[in-house]
C-alpha cells in the first residue's frame, strides 16, 4: 500500500517541468546548428491518421509547434492554443500539434486516442500530427531543425515560433501560456498584426 501511495505521488508530480537557468538553456541553443536557409516548410510528415502531408502547404504562414501530450499538468494549454488558433488563424496563423511521449510517458495514446481526446476535451481544430521524438539522434526531422534554435524541448508544450517562410525564429518554455504577453507579442509580430 506504502509502494503505491508513493507510486501516485511521484506520478502527481511527473509533469513539473525541471528547473534550469536561462544560461543553461541558451548555452544548449549555441551547441546546435542548422543551415541558416532551411525551412520547417520543405519537410513532409504524417497526420494522425498516417496519411503523409507536405508541410509546403503552411508556407507563407506564421506557424507554433508544439509537443502535446494529453496526462502532463501543461495540457489544459490545449485550451488556450485552440482560441489562440482561433483568433488569428484568419491572419494568418497555424498551430502544429505533435504528441511526443518523450516526457514522462505522457502521451501514451493510440492515434485515434489522441484525436478524440484533443477533441472532445477542448475542441481542438488546429492540426495534430503522428506522434514524435522530440531530440535525440531518432528525433523527427521537424524538431531536428526546430532544435537549431534554443535546443530540444526539455517538456512537453515546449513552442517553437515559425516565421512565414518557414524558419523556427523563437522558442518558448512549457510554463509560458498561449495566453501570454510574451507569446502573443511574437506571434503578433511575425504576423506584422497590430496589437489590440
């Protein structure tokens, strides 16, 4: 009973996302590199579905990857990426959503799981892609080259800004909110969109 009480515990706390230093994390973004003209826009990858789509098709967009997972305590920010997508979506502006069980096994989903999830639990409409590896020497070619800029993500909902060329311009922690100044005041200025 000991065992399992200390069992849920930890996994209570699986989702906190390690502490570290802006140092640390700008002194990983130094070690990578990337050809400075290589788009996010010139890869294919796969939907939920297993159904292979150009990414070609989002360029002149300013698009957000995120790594999603439906059991960390970041995932109620489906619900703030979805009216993110939402309002600026007829700007201009798409969300990628790519499930990665990479942290904490928390996204252990079968692909139809995690759609329906996404969907019945916060209506998300953005598109959500196969699910991933997010770093290592098997990650998917999209967060390879989204590494380039600020490293791999260390959490889940880690964000990566895109520009409308398909250039990753910007990353953002797990704890920043689709709701965030910070956030909405990069998307808005990739967008070229006034701030309200």
């Amino acid at each position: 009973m000991r065992t399992f009480a200390l069992v849920v515990a930890v996994s209570l706390f699986a989702c906190k996302q390690p502490a570290r230093t802006d140092d640390a994390r700008h002194a990983s973004s130094s070690s990578a590199s990337a050809p400075a003209s290589a788009s996010v826009y010139d890869l294919t990858v796969h939907r939920l579905d297993g159904t292979p789509v150009a990414l070609s098709m989002y360029r002149g967009k300013v698009a957000l990857l995120v790594n999603v997972a439906s059991e960390c305590g970041y995932t109620p920010q489906y619900e703030g990426l979805e009216k993110l997508y939402e309002e600026l979506a007829p700007k201009g502006f798409v969300i990628l959503g790519f499930p990665s069980n990479d942290f904490g096994a928390q996204e252990p989903g079968s692909p139809e799981e995690i759609a329906a999830f996404a969907a019945s639990k916060y209506n998300v409409t953005f598109p959500l892609f196969a699910k991933v590896k997010t770093s290592g020497s098997d990650a998917s070619p999209v967060y390879a080259l989204a590494s380039s800029v600020d490293g791999p993500p260390k959490w889940n909902f880690h964000k990566y800004l895109v520009d409308r060329s398909g250039r990753v311009v910007r990353a953002f922690p797990s704890k920043v909110k689709p709701e965030g100044e910070e956030l909405r005041s990069a998307i808005k200025a990739a967008l070229d969109v006034a701030a309200n």
